[in-house]
C-alpha cells in the first residue's frame, strides 16, 4: 500500500459534502495512512467531530485553542507532522482565502503552515465553480504548488447539474496513492537544473541580460526534489528561493560560470535539464569603469558565449538523460529538431513566443516535448504543471 505510514491532515471546510469525508477518512486509513481532522466551524455544521473522531481514532482539530487553560493546537507541529494536506471539500470561501492567506481559522493557518504537499478538492455550485474569481483563486493555489483534485460533474446539492460536485472518495485516495508512488520515481537520481537568465557584463553598471524570470526552472527543481531526486539547481540572477531540502543551489551571473557549475555537476548526475536562457553572446571585452557618454554611437564588439548544451551533449554517457529547451519565434519546430540532433538531447522542450501565455515572465507556459520518436503538444498550463508534464517524460527515461 503506498499510503502505509504516511501521515495526512484532512481538511474539511462547510460544504453539503463534507458527509463524504466519513467514506474518505475510512479509505485513507484502509490503505494504511494516519489521519488527522481540521475541520473549520462551518463544517462541524454538516458533520459532527464525534463522527470523525471515531473513524480517526483521533481528537478533531477546529479551535486554535484547546480549553480555556491556555492550551492550544500547534498549526506548525501539524504542517512539520504531516506528508500531505489534503482538504476535501474545499469551498469557494476557503480556495480564496488559502489564496489570499487570510488566516482566520486553524484550517487556513495550518495550510499556511504546511511543509507538505497540498490537495485541493473544490466543492460547490457550478455557478461558483464557474465565477471567474474562483477560477483565478484556483490558478493562484497551483501556481503555489498545490495539486487540484478536479471536481466532476453531476447533480449538485441546487439540484442543478453541472460541474462542481467533489470529486468521488475512492478517486480522490487513488489520486494520492498515484502521488506518493510517483514521488518514488526519481529516488537515488542525480539532476542538474539550469534556471533564470544570464548577465554578460559590459561595465559595472551594465550588462546584456533577457527576460527571464527563472519560474520554468524552479518549478522543474521542485517536481525532481519532491519525487526524490538530488536536485542540484544552477541559478542566474533571479528573485526566486527554494522550499525542497533536497535542491542544492549554485548561484551564478555569467555564461561563463554557468558553463563551468553545469558541466561539473553533471560529471555525477544521472540527468540534466536545461532550462537557463543564457546568452548566446558576450562583450569581447568589459570596463572596469562606467563607460561615459562620450559620442554619439558606442560599439560593442561581441563574440560567442560556450555552448553548455553541445558540450554535455559530448560529455553524455549512455545512463545519462539531457534534455533541452528551444524558445523559438518562427519555424518553431523544425529548429527544435534540429537542436536536438545537434546538441545530442534525449528530448527537447518546445515553446513559441507567438503563443499567448508562454515565454519569459509569465506563471504559464505551453510546450511541446520533442523526441527523435515523437512530439506531444500540450495545452496551456501553469509552469508547476508543466514541470510535472515534463519530468513525467524525464521518468520514463531515467
């Protein structure tokens, strides 16, 4: 069972729903997981604590405090105890306040303290499913890294039909069981990620940089850490951190010294993947000083940058994956194929700036994966969701 021993905290917020929770907690423990309850004080509405107790063997969490003895739950023990928070029903009211982290109840400050990974089940009307407000919340918790358990259609509790029934218990424990077998996948593996822009300096003040925002790579070293792998994550300048204990960051400005990080990890690293937008040319030479406005023009003698994609790709031994990123304007798949078979990948990663969404600075992307064998286009999603589509294929090679 690929639930046994793992410890889950269930959130069960004010829906008609909530009675399915009974079903799910005893599906949970069925499969070997611990169960913890919080449950908000509208769900104690639909479903009494002596009910949930009694399956979980456990006292349920609502109150920040216990008695009146000064007493109190510990939102941080659980969020450190637990390895997955799963709240299921979700309603319109508590998506938005996780999105917002308006901490007003032990279940949104628990959430706000969870070290483990999120799953959100919605469960409402179809018109509040379909408001555009519940939509951007949605796409707010996945950009945060939290996993939507989609609701089905069906009749719902206005006895119209339409989407926003929460998704069926015995789903929803499978879904987690998918998760924590797949978080198995990349156990003893070695990955270097390459992330954000480069900085080719001109003078002290001024550099050739692009627009990079570093978000494809980070969410790339997150999914490989979070599904076991030894994350080492090459960064160009960028305002971005790491959550995952198991990402080693090495932070660089040049080409230069992202070529030298890149090619060395990669000695011991059973793959790699590139995703750094670095520059493909630098000054061929750089002051020491501002440089002056003197004159009318200034002319910048550039020269190539190194090539980190062919020189792993002439580094590669057979165990090793490299995988590659094209971001075209123009002919868009047919220069991703050929960077392939030039820089020696195992399979590239496509996006065009013609698509809406994609690129350099958006929580989006659309890609295609490119193979020598095949190409798989994918619809626009969030680049947390991108990254598990992309090492989804890295898994089936490592």
């Amino acid at each position: 069972m690929s639930l046994q021993g793992k410890k889950i905290v269930l959130g069960i917020t004010g829906s008609i729903a909530a009675y399915k929770a009974a079903v799910l907690i005893r599906l949970l423990i069925k499969k070997g997981a611990e169960v913890q309850v919080v449950i908000t004080p509208a769900g104690k509405e639909f479903i009494t604590p002596i009910t949930l107790s009694a399956l979980t063997s456990k006292p349920v969490i609502s109150d920040f405090f216990a008695q009146r003895d000064g007493s109190w739950h510990s939102h941080v023990a659980l969020g450190q105890w637990a390895d997955a928070m799963l709240i299921a029903p979700a309603t319109a009211s508590t998506i938005g306040k996780m999105a917002h982290g308006v901490a007003d109840n032990m279940l949104i400050t628990t959430y706000l303290s969870m070290k483990a990974p999120v799953f959100v089940a919605p469960a409402m009307d179809l018109d509040m499913f379909a408001h555009p407000s519940t939509a951007a919340n949605l796409n707010t918790l996945r950009s945060y890294g939290n996993y939507i358990i989609e609701p089905t259609e069906g009749e719902l509790a206005s006895h119209l039909v339409g989407k926003g029934r929460m998704e069926e218990p015995e789903n929803i424990a499978e879904y987690l069981e998918r998760y924590f077998s797949k978080s198995k996948e990349l156990v003893g593996k070695k990955v270097v990620i390459t992330a954000g822009p480069t900085y080719e300096k001109i003078d002290p003040v001024r550099f050739i940089g692009n627009y990079s925002s570093g978000k494809m790579g980070f969410a790339l070293a997150e999914e490989c850490a979070a599904r076991g792998a030894e994350v080492t994550l090459v960064a160009g300048p960028v305002q971005l951190q790491t959550n995952h204990p198991n990402i080693r960051r090495i932070n660089v400005e040049s080409c230069a010294e992202m070529y030298a990080a890149t090619t060395e990890a990669f000695k011991e690293a059973h793959a790699a993947i590139l995703c750094a937008a670095v520059a493909d040319f630098t000054p061929e030479n750089t002051s020491d000083t501002k440089i002056k406005r003197e004159a009318d023009d200034l002319v910048l003698q550039l020269k190539p940058t190194q090539d980190i994609a062919a020189a792993l790709g002439r580094m590669k031994q057979p165990h090793q994956c490299l995988v590659g990123f094209a971001l075209e304007t123009n002919d868009e798949v047919a220069h991703a194929q050929d960077k392939l078979q030039r820089k020696n990948l195992d399979f590239i990663v496509l996006n065009s700036l013609r698509d809406a969404g994609a690129g350099f600075r958006h929580d989006t992307n659309k890609i295609t994966i490119i193979s020598t064998t095949e190409s798989k286009e994918y619809p626009l999603k969030t680049k947390s969701e991108v990254a598990k589509d992309i090492v989804d294929e890295l898994s089936k090679r490592s």
